[in-house]
C-alpha cells in the first residue's frame, strides 16, 4: 500500500471532487431555478448579494471547487508522472548527498494505482545502473534509494571489495552489453581520488564502477572489514553469492561500506518499486556544528553545482 501521504491526497482529491459532482448535477440547478423565479417576478436584474441570499453557495461546495483542480493536478502529478524525496543519508554518496532534493519517474517502470499499488499498465523493466527508489521489503511504509545491479537470474559476487556479475543470458547469448556469458565478470574500477571523503578519521577511496553501459562513481572505504556475517545467507549459496530471483532484483548503495541494501536483506520484489531517480532539483547543506544557534533542519548553504541530471 502507498504511504499515508500519498492515500491522503487521493482522499481529498476523491472527496472534493464528489462534493462538487453532487452539487454540480443536483444542487446546482435547484438553485438556479429559485434564482429565475426571483427574476422572473423582479423588473430591475437582481443584485449579486441578493442572489447569494436566495440561492447561497454552501461554503463545503465552494471550498471543493476551488481546490480540486489544484489537488487533483498534484494527485495525478505525483502518482503518475513525478515524485519529489529527499536525500536522508550518505548511502549513495558520491552520487548522491545528504540533503539532495530529487525528482523520481513514477512511469518508468509501468504505472501502478496510487493507493494500492497495483500494476495497471506496464511500460519497462530497470535496467543494470539505474538508481531506484523502492518499498523496503522489510517495512514497506518506508522508501529506499539504491543501484540496481542485478537483474532477474543474474548470479551476483561482492568479494573483497569487488563486485562480479554472471549475467542470465538466453540461449545462444555468447554477451550481454560487456558481460560475457557464463562466467563470472570483474566490474572494472578506476581510482578518481582518494582524498575527497572521509569516514570518521579515515579516508574514502572514489572509484568509477563501469556497469554496462553506465559508469558511475562509487565510495570505498579501504580500512574498514567487510561485515560478511551480516549478509543476506541465499539456501544454497556461498555468504557472498547471490542469485537473483525472477522478478526480482539486487540493489546496492554507492557508499559501499556505509549502506543496508541487498547484501544485507536480499532482494528487491518487482511489485515494490517506486520509480527512477532521474535529477536533482535542489540541494541544500546542513553544516550547523553543536554551538550554531541555528536547529540542525536549517540549511547553511545551496550546493548548485549538484543539480542536474542523475547518473
């Protein structure tokens, strides 16, 4: 089911509009016809205040009408075409940052009923690099944002800091993009700094990781140990192997040492997702330090140069 925002809107869309259905169709000529009555026995036209005084506009009817257009535009807006989030946290740091303000394509992946989340029409599937928002499959009152990384089939391997992917390919399918079938392929990476983020006390190592057909920039943290104890345990598999489920997917953060994602919890059902982060609109730092005499929500500064395309 939706979040309660989202139920709220369609209430009121739902509601206002009903009231002004009713009123357009059975209150409205009633009172119409007292008017021309009124006029038919008055020899001068009737003045405006002695029309709302024969025939009064009920307030809940006026107020409906002003604003169903507006809410039913935000309604339809939101459910179907764009939905504003922020950026909560550093999961997906570089690509994204704390207090990132986005844009994310609701029809992206097939348009679903804004209440019930039920597909209604289908239009496409993600695709390796897209960065998703989605229902956490484990409380789906709240919205993740993660990378997709496997698609239904795909076999999955984070070894070392290293990700590898034995993409499923049909048969005949010799590759895939720049996987190669049946075998397990080392997802280049390419050290950008290695001084531009820190952890704590410890610096973070950026990389850019070439997904097929989309390199994008990720975090490392080259000191802290893989927590594999903590990982998602698939029957059948080694602790940090994976094979993804059909319609299903495998999600990670880009600030790999710092993000709960399906290393962690599994995988990410297709029914779940929300739609593709596709631009950041605003972008707002919060530096307040522990004796600024601003509260912490209180931007300190717009990061411009953030906004723009998602990649």
């Amino acid at each position: 089911m939706a979040g309660y925002f989202s139920v709220l809107l369609v209430l009121i869309t739902l509601g206002s509009g009903l009231i002004w259905l009713l009123d357009h169709f059975m209150y409205a000529p009633k009172r119409k016809e007292r008017i021309a009555l009124a006029q038919g026995s008055s020899e001068t036209p009737l003045a405006e205040g002695v029309i709302s005084e024969i025939a009064p506009e009920p307030a809940i009817v006026e107020g409906a009408k002003s604003i169903f257009p507006m809410i039913a535009a935000i309604t339809i807006f939101r459910s179907f075409i764009f939905e504003p989030f922020q950026i909560p946290s550093g999961s997906m740091m570089p690509t994204l940052l704390d207090g990132d303000f986005i844009l994310v394509q609701k029809f992206t992946y097939g348009i679903k009923d804004p209440v019930w989340r039920s597909q209604l029409v289908e239009v496409g599937e993600p695709e390796r690099g897209d960065v998703t928002v989605f229902k956490f499959p484990l409380d789906e009152r709240i919205d993740f944002i993660k990378r997709i990384v496997g698609l239904p089939g795909d076999r999955i391997v984070y070894r070392n800091r290293q990700l590898y992917i034995q993409p499923n390919c049909t048969e005949g399918q010799t590759q895939q993009g720049n996987l190669v079938c049946g075998e397990y392929n080392k997802i280049k990476l390419d050290i950008v700094n290695r001084d531009e983020y820190k952890q704590g006390s410890m610096q973070l190592v950026r990389l850019t990781e070439n997904l097929p057909g989309v390199g994008h920039d990720i975090l490392i943290n080259p000191q802290a140990l893989e927590q594999t104890e903590r990982y998602y345990q698939q029957q059948g598999t080694r602790r940090d192997e994976w094979v993804v489920p059909e319609d299903s997917y495998f999600a990670m953060g880009d600030n790999r040492n710092n993000s709960q994602d399906s290393r962690m919890w599994g995988f990410v059902p297709k029914a779940n997702l929300v739609g593709k982060a596709v631009f950041i609109w605003m972008s707002f730092e919060f530096d307040n330090g522990p004796d600024s005499l601003l509260p912490g929500w209180v931007p300190t500064g717009v990061r411009f140069e953030r906004l723009g395309n998602i990649q």
